[in-house]
C-alpha cells in the first residue's frame, strides 16, 4: 500500500477561475446549471406571456409548486436509497380525503373553538394515513423483501382504489371557507402558509439529509447496501423510515392541497409521481441511488411548475403535461447516462 | 484499539478468543459448510485456506455476522453467540475485510472509513446525529498516515479510486476499529506486491497489539510467511490444521486438495 495510490486527478492548483472551482464541485455545477435551465425557461416564457414575472405570478407558480416541490422531497429520499415510490401521488389523494372526510364528520361549528379541533384532528388523521402507507411501503420493501416498484405500484392501486371508494369519485365539500383562507392569504409578497410549511420542511430535510447520520446512512444504504450491513447500518430500519417519511411528506402535501383548493378532490394526486420523479432525476440524483440533493430536486421541481403554469398560460391543452413530463425524464435520465458512460 | 496485551496471552496456552464448534450452515439445499471446529487465540494469526467454494467466506461471514450458522457453537470469550447483524459482531470487537462487499463508492474516503461509526458533534446536534466532519477528517487523516497508505483527498468519492486503493481503505478502516480479531477475507486482491509487503507488514503490527488475525489467501506464500497455525478446509468441512513453522507449503497444498489428487499431480510431472 505505499505507492501507485496517488494516480488521481490533480487538483487543478494553478488556475484559480470559476470553470476549476466547479471542477472540483460536480454538485455546485449541477445546482448552477438547473439555476441557468431555470432561467432560461423562466426567460422563454416572460417573452411569450408578459407578465409572467409578475410578483402575483411568481407566487401563484410557488403555490401551485408545493405539491410537486414536497414530493420530491419525499421521492429524492426513497431514490437515494436505490429505490423508488411511485405511490406518492395516490397517498397524497387518500390522505387529503381521509382529512377533509374526517374534518366534515366532526363537523366545523364547535361552540368555542369553532372549527380548530376538527381541523387539528383532520390533519393529524391525513399525516397517519401517509405514516401507515409509508410504512406498509416500508414493510414491504425490506422484510416481504418486495421490490420498491411492485411494492408502491401495489400501494398506487390500494390508495387510488381507496380513495375512490370512500368518496365516491365525488368530491368532499362542506370544509368550513376559512381553510381555503388560510391556504390562499398571501403574505410578505409572495409567500402562502403552503409555501411557507414546503419552506421548512425543504431546509429540514435538507439539514438532516446532507448534514447528519440519517443522510449518511441513506447515501450508503442506495451506495452500497451490503457495505452498508457489513459497516453495522440497521439497513432495514432505517429504509422503513424513509418509506415512512416520504408518506408523511406526501400527507403534508395532501392537506397543503385540500388548504388550496378549499375542497377534498379524489382526483387529486394522480400521476404526480411522474413530477416528482421527473423533479429528483432533473435534480442530478441517479435512479441506481447513492446520489442525489434536495436542492436539486426543488430546482428540479420548480423547472416542472414553471413549464406547467406556462402551458398553462399559452393556453395548451392541459392533457399535454403528463406527455411533456414523461418526455423530460426520459431526457434527464439518458442524459445521465452518457454523463455515466464518460466518467 | 485498546491497549496492547501482554506477550504471555499470546500463547496457545491461553483460552481461546473465538471457538467454532461443529458449525454447518445450509442455503437452502445447498451444505455450504458441514463441520467447522477450530479455535483461535488473542494475538495468533491463523492461516484459512482451500479451493474456491471450501466455505472460507462463509464461515467468516458466520463469524462477522453477515448471517448466523445453522447448527453448531460460535463461542466468543466463553460465551455462545448467534449473531444475526454485523452490528453484533462489530460491538464484540470484530472487524472483516470481506472478499466480496467493497465501499460505498459515492460516499468519500472519510465517509467510508467512519461509515456505521460517525463522529456527531457535541451537545443537542450531536444528539440529533449532525456531523463531526473536520473531526472525522482528523482521524481518518491519522489512521491511514499510521498505516503507510497514500491517498488523495480524504473528501474524493471513492468511485473514482482505483481497485488497490479502495482495498486499501477497506484495510485501513478494519485495522484501526479491530479490538479483538481481524478477519481478512482474500484482503491482496487488487493489491501490487509493495502493497502486499505492506499489507503483512502491518498484520504483525496488529497482531503485536493482541488483536487475532484471520487471513484468508490463495497465495499460500504469505500464509507461510505471517501466519502461527493454518486450518485447512474442503467442501464445507475442515480437514486439516497446522502449525505453520513445523509444516510446509507442499504439506499444506496435500491438504487442500486431497492426497489422491495430489499424487496424481505428481505422476503428471
Ligand atoms: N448465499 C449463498 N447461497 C447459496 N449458496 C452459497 C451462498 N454462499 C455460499 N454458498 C455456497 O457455499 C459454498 C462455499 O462458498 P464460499 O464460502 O464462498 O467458498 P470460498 O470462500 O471458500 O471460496 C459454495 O458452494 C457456494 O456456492
Ligand atoms: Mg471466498
């Protein structure tokens, strides 16, 4: 072991310009050329649609963007891990059913509190339905050992189908007008109480993902698996806590969704796991795990809003999105593979 | 590691570190091993050889905790274990190079050699598991400057070292976290001979410090060169034990392949 372990790149010492300092950090190279896509795009657009700059704009593409921006969230975690969940969407639709059913159950005209304790209670019921399909994901994954596509296409199935069956394919009206307030109040400009939970919880996953153990291990986990077991990682364990925590982080979503739209919509849900795999693939992360950031993957996410709400601005039928979407991370996903392929 | 024994346990005399006891272990239908007994002993480096699908890496992988055994002893320090995680094995003091796990190759070199072992920070982020990453670098730094390995950056991805330096590291990390027995599975691989002279170099080094040493190798001639005692195995079972300084490389050989084959790679000749 003495020699012939020095053979790697030389750190490009002499020059110190922009282009060696990315050299050496791939990430913030990545994270500057989603910027510069975001950019771009965003850019195209204002030429097409005046006022697409607009501050009002800007926050109603921020507001519509949470949901895509927090399952990402939850989709970057799984897909670290060498895996993948592609029931996102359909718990994000069960959990905001199940909230608003249980909030218009309670009823809303408490003779003190008015709606607060069933609100509380509703949302608490949508957060355990995302904590149940996580860990039923969870389950499945590492002791059925089921693969993560069959398990969570199954999960995609029963949550769907369930969804459909409690309402009816009708959607849940009657929620108290003050939720759809306080889902809507712009504040600070830009900001909405969805904008600011999709905040928090960003920077919090973020933290404990890039700076902490739990982030370690799960780089590890989709890195190595075996490496991991053999190093003494409780593999199994902490995989059912990220499946557990991507269905919290799509639960959230759900009653962020139901605050938007005031109502509970079965309909809700559907195929957002193509944003939000397209959102963490566009972010830089491998589909074979080990790689992946949540900055990147909330880049990544507002690229899929921007293109949505400018589709929808340019008045395109809005049936081309899911065409556009699948066709985006077909790209992404080829263009890291020829990354791959010359590494 | 903890402080050196003193040169007398080094003895055979001594209570074994580790006794196997008739172990067998199945994959279904497959007998992978049938009857592993030996014993080894703190600061004793014991030779593990034969043909390819012996049951070497199995049996290890018992002793590391990769997977328990199916029947038979594994008796650490007097006490019956079976294990069923690696972090069993890693809290009794046991670390393995594996033949076949290697790294995870998109963490670095720092986060590989701490990875399961992280230093956190002190107080209330620490408890919520934030990184020590200077802290890590530190050690990590030190632990494979003391073991004459020369990489570079400590935060290079270790996808982009080369199959010599990764074994390297995998070395490293086994050696500085080995407190009670070092298990070495087929560990020259990759590696070029300066490397190889290194790598026995530093097995004495650990074994001087009281740590058992388990090497598994197919160049029988740093088997003769390092080890006290060589148990030899085929098809599952072992056939044959050593002592390494009143035996030979021929007499070894013999054993593994059986004397019948043996002598008809004699009349060959
Ligand atoms: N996970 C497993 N499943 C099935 N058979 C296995 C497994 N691991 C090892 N074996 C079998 O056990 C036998 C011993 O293998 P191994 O311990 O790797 O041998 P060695 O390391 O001595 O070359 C071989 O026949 C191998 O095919
Ligand atoms: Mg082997």
């Amino acid at each position: 072991m003495a020699d012939a372990t020095t053979t790697s790149a030389p750190s490009p010492r002499s020059s110190s310009s922009l282009r060696s300092w990315l050299a050496r950090r791939p990430l913030a190279k990545q994270q500057l050329l989603l910027l510069l896509g975001l950019a771009v795009i965003v850019g195209i657009f204002d030429v097409l649609n005046p006022g697409f700059l607009a501050a009002d704009n800007i926050s109603s593409i921020l507001q519509d963007s949470t949901e895509t921006i927090l399952l990402a969230f939850a989709e970057t975690l799984v897909i670290i891990t060498g895996g993948i969940d592609i029931s996102v969407g359909a718990t994000l639709g069960l959990s905001g059913i199940i909230g608003s059913l249980v909030v218009v159950g309670l009823g809303q005209g408490g003779m003190m509190l008015g709606a607060f304790p069933s609100l509380v209670l509703g949302t608490l019921a949508a957060l355990a339905v995302g904590v149940g399909v996580g860990l039923a994901n969870g389950l499945m994954v590492t002791k059925a050992r089921v693969t993560p596509f069959i398990a969570t296409l199954a999960m995609l199935g029963v949550a769907t189908g369930l969804t459909f069956v409690l309402t009816n394919g009708v959607d849940v009206s009657g929620l108290a007008p003050a939720v759809a307030t306080w889902g809507n109040t712009v504040f600070l400009g830009i900001l909405t109480f969805p904008i600011l939970v999709t905040i928090i919880l960003g920077v919090i996953v973020g933290l404990f993902l890039h700076g902490a153990r739990f982030g370690r291990w799960t780089f590890a986990i989709g890195s190595n698996a075996r490496a991991a077991r053999g190093a003494g990682i409780p593999v199994q364990r902490h995989l059912i806590k990220i499946y557990v925590l991507a269905g919290l982080l799509s639960a959230v979503a759900g009653v962020l969704v139901v605050m938007r739209l005031g109502t509970g919509s079965p309909l809700e849900g559907a195929n957002d796991e193509l944003n939000a795999i397209a959102s963490v693939v566009i972010g830089g992360a491998s589909l074979f795990g080990g790689t992946g950031t949540i900055i990147g993957s909330l880049l990544g996410a507002l690229i899929i809003g921007v293109i949505v709400n400018g589709l929808i601005v340019a008045g395109i039928q809005p049936y081309w999105q899911t065409v556009i979407i699948g066709m985006i991370i077909a790209v992404a996903v080829m263009m890291q593979e020829r990354g791959r392929a010359r590494d | 590691m903890t402080d050196p024994l003193p040169l007398a346990n080094r003895t055979p005399a001594g209570e074994p570190l580790l006794s196997l006891r008739h172990v067998g272990r199945t994959f279904g239908s497959v007998v992978a091993l049938s009857n592993v007994t030996f014993d080894i002993r703190a600061g004793e480096v014991l030779g593990l050889v034969g043909d390819n699908g012996a049951g070497k890496s199995t049996i290890i992988k018992i002793i590391s905790g990769m997977f328990p055994q199916t029947s038979g002893e594994v008796i650490l320090e007097g006490k019956p274990r079976h294990w069923t995680s690696p972090q069993q094995a890693l809290s009794a003091g046991i670390e393995t190079v594996y033949q076949d796990v290697g790294l995870a190759a998109t963490l670095s070199i720092t986060a590989n050699i701490f990875l399961g072992r992280e230093v956190v920070r002190p107080g209330l982020l620490g408890r919520m598991g934030f990184l020590d990453n200077g802290a890590m670098s530190k050690v990590a730094q030190a632990d494979t400057a003391k073991t004459g390995i020369r990489l570079p950056h400590l935060d290079t991805t270790v996808g982009n070292l080369s199959g010599g330096q990764r074994q390297a590291i995998t070395i490293a990390r086994s050696m500085s976290w080995a407190r009670k027995l070092l298990i070495l599975d087929e560990p020259t691989n990759h590696l070029g001979v300066p490397e190889v002279e290194e790598l026995l170099r530093l097995i004495r080094h650990v074994r001087d410090e009281g740590v058992a040493v388990i090497l598994i190798s197919h160049t029988l001639a740093h088997v003769m060169a390092i080890t006290d005692r060589i148990v030899v195995m085929r098809l599952g079972e072992v056939v044959a034990e050593h002592v390494t300084r009143e035996s030979t490389t021929a007499a070894v050989v013999n054993d593994i392949v059986g004397a019948t084959e043996a002598e008809i790679a004699r009349s060959l000749n």
